[in-house]
C-alpha cells in the first residue's frame, strides 16, 4: 500500500479541488490500524506535535499530527471506533465522526461498486 497510487479521485477529494483546495500528503498509520499508537515498520514513529514525550493516537495518528503541527487545516479518515476522534483528542484538535453513509465513500479502498 506505501506506493499504491489512486488513477481516480473520490468523490470527497474532488469536493476539495472543486473548491479549490490541493490534497498533497498521505499520513502515518499503524501497520494493523487497530492500536492506540502510530508506528509501523517501513516509516517508524509519529510522535504527538505538543509534546514528543506522548503519542499521537492510533489510526489516524498520522493526518492528527500534521494538522495540529500547523502543516494542514483538515483531513480525511475513517473512523468506526475512534480512529479519528482518539488521535484527534490526544492532539488537541477536533475530529469528528459522521453518521452512516452521511458522505461519499466512492473512491475509498474501501468502496463497493
């Protein structure tokens, strides 16, 4: 997946260009995305941007991190059981969870034609 390479935009990003922003950076991520912090073994450690003695989360660590260190104004994630909303807490932002199906997951891996 490091260099997996999306040929079609979903439907969330182009929401974002059409208005004019520039999706610019893939995030740090637990090998199993299931654990309350962001480490794997080909990119290592993504520490908390407050304080590097702490964590960043788990799941999303990587996309909390780069916004509470003033490099991004929001991401996109996925979140069932936190995996925004606990980085997001630990980083001292805001992450939020929308309801089912409350937007688009055309383009995602994780989408089913």
């Amino acid at each position: 997946m490091v260099n997996w390479i999306q040929y079609e935009d979903g439907d969330l990003v182009n929401l974002i260009k059409d208005n004019g922003g520039i999706p610019y950076v893939k995030t740090n991520l637990p090998q199993l995305t299931m654990i309350p912090e962001t480490v794997n073994r080909i990119f290592g450690w993504t520490l908390n941007p407050i304080d590097h003695s702490w964590t960043c989360g788990g799941s999303s660590g990587g996309g909390a991190a780069l916004i509470a260190s003033g490099c991004s104004i929001f991401g996109l994630g996925n979140d069932i059981g936190g995996s925004v909303r606990i980085p997001a807490a630990y980083c001292n932002i805001y992450g939020f969870k929308g309801g089912y199906k409350r937007s688009s997951d055309k383009g995602t891996l994780y989408y089913n034609r």
